[in-house]
C-alpha cells in the first residue's frame, strides 16, 4: 500500500482527497489543509473542505498556520510517505518537506502549464477569455509550480462557464487524471516534460483593485471579468453612485454610439449598458451595497433611479 500525505484546501481539492481515500491501494497517512477561518457575516469559524473529508474518514488533520518550520512539517518528515500530494494547498512547501516524500511529491495544477503558474489559474484563463483550460499533474520544486510536466488534460471553457463552474470541472478533471497517474507514477513508467521557459506566464491572487470593472473596455472583456470574479471575489461597480457588484452580465448583440457606462435600453427586465467598443453588455444578476443580490427584474421594479440615456458609470 503507498502511503500518501495529502495537502489541500478548497473545494477543488476535496473530491481529488476523497478519491484517494476510497481508493483501497492508498493509505492516506496524515492531511495538511489551512486554519479554520471565520465566515459569514457571524464569522462562524468554520473548516476547510479538506478538513471536512479528512474528519470523515478519521485521517489526522494538521492546520499550521506557518508550514516551513513547524512541528506540523517535522511530523511529515518523520512519517518518509511515499508521496506527498498537494492540491491549491495554499503554501510553499520548503525543499526539506519536499525531500522527505519517498517517490515524489506531485501537484495537481488547475492549468496547461506553463500557462498560468500561481494562485488563481481559473480566474485568469477566464478573465483572459481563453478558450480552454486543464490540469497539470507535475512533480513540486522550490519555484512556484515550475516542476516537471507528469500529465496533462485539456477542458474546453463554455461560453456559459465561469470561474465557479470552472473549479467544480476541473478538480473532477484532476481527480480523475491523478487516478490514472498515479500507478505509472509508482511503477516509475513515467518520462516528465521539463516545461518551456518561454511559455510561462503568472496568474497571481486577485488584488482587490482588480475587481473593479472598466466601462471604457470592450463588452466581451466587461463580459470575461464578470465571468472571471463571479463566484468570488466578485466584480463591482458604481452605478448611479452606489457601489454594485455585478454577478451575472450577458452580450447583447447591438451597437450603440453612447458613451460607456451609458444606459443604453431600460425596460421592466433589461438594463443595457455601452461599453468602450460600441457594443453593448446587459446586466442580469447584482447587489447593490447593503441590499441583498437579485435579479435584473427585481432591481429595476425599486433601485433603479435613473433613465435610459443617463450614464450612469463613469471613469475618472
């Protein structure tokens, strides 16, 4: 039986850990996941997902705060497992943690490496409004997700796709991909792929600067960064005023000659709104700051105080 250490966090690496566990060919020895966090407007201290599968199936959960130097990391250490897998993990792991795994320690990337190296590959290849996407299983070295290629798969990204519905498809990608890695991987059948140094690019955690949406783009580009922050850390702009996070926006396919951030129609279930291109992007899904979110509908029937022709975003 191979014995594992298994390092997650969200919801993308909880099924890639259940998976694992139900396997009967793995013996999942210890589980590395972040600090329960307060959440909700209550702050409920509440655990990882990780945590949550880890619990269930009785395996020892280890939450350092600060991996490199713990005691959590030395307990890794001194099991030896035979790998070490790690799934938006949220931490550098030292190159002493990383020796310790027998076999190797591998991660499952949610991109096509070399693209989109960092925390927020999802987000930037939806943003980006690439038409595909996948996960990398490579082997884990000091620099930031710059180890050798192990496997690879593709995933197509819908026009209908977000970041949400992206990370949900992806880590069954990934689960699924790790599964059929993993015995080659053991047998050392496999020939890793040294990525492209040319070929790299970044994928940072969204600042929160990069939230705002801009107007003066094209309504495929507003279009994207709703799809991209949608659902978290979640677009927003000011309309009228009133600082308004955008959940859900959808192409019209008309041209308008009116400033961006213009009102461009305003009916009992449509607001459409000019973009810097000249086309034209409609609002669907929104919260205004200290409503609740809601649709179009609801929001024009009692928020909408202003009228077709008005421009109501505008950009300093």
């Amino acid at each position: 039986m191979t014995s594992i250490v298994f390092m997650g966090t969200p919801d993308f690496s909880a099924p890639i850990l259940q998976s694992l566990v139900d396997h009967a060919e793995y013996d999942v020895k210890a589980v590395l996941t972040q600090p329960d966090r307060p959440v909700g407007r209550k702050h409920v201290l509440t655990p990882t997902p990780v945590k949550e599968v880890a619990v269930k199936a009785g395996i020892p959960v280890l939450q350092p705060n600060k991996l490199s130097g713990s005691e959590e990391m030395q307990q890794i250490i001194d099991l030896a497992p035979d790998l070490i897998i790690t799934a938006a993990y949220g931490q550098f792991l030292p190159t002493k943690l990383l020796n310790a795994a027998q076999i190797g320690a591998i991660n499952v990337h949610a991109s096509l490496l070399p693209k989109y190296r960092g925390g927020a590959p999802i987000h930037y290849a939806v943003l980006n409004g690439d038409e595909k996407t996948g996960v990398t299983i490579m082997y884990m070295v000091k620099a930031m997700d710059a180890g050798d290629i192990i496997s690879q798969r593709e995933l197509p990204i819908l026009a209908d796709d977000n970041t949400g519905t992206l990370f949900d498809k992806l880590s069954i990608v990934g689960r699924d991909l790790l599964l059929e890695t993993l015995p080659d991987l053991i047998a050392g059948k496999i020939k890793p792929i040294a990525q492209n140094p040319d070929e790299v690019t970044f994928s940072p955690n969204i600042k929160p600067e990069e939230e705002v949406l801009d107007f003066t783009k094209s309504a495929q580009t507003i279009h994207n960064h709703v799809r991209g922050l949608n659902p978290f850390p979640i677009a927003h702009t000011t309309i009228n005023g009133v600082r308004t996070k955008i959940q859900q926006t959808h192409l019209v396919d008309e041209t308008t000659s009116a400033i961006p951030g213009t009102v461009v129609k305003k009916g009992k279930h449509e607001l459409w709104l000019a973009a810097g291109d000249g086309k034209v992007i409609a609002i669907d899904e929104l919260q205004p700051a200290g409503k609740p979110k809601m649709t179009i509908t609801a929001y024009l029937n009692g928020h909408a105080k202003f009228a077709q022709g008005d421009q109501v975003i505008t950009h300093e």
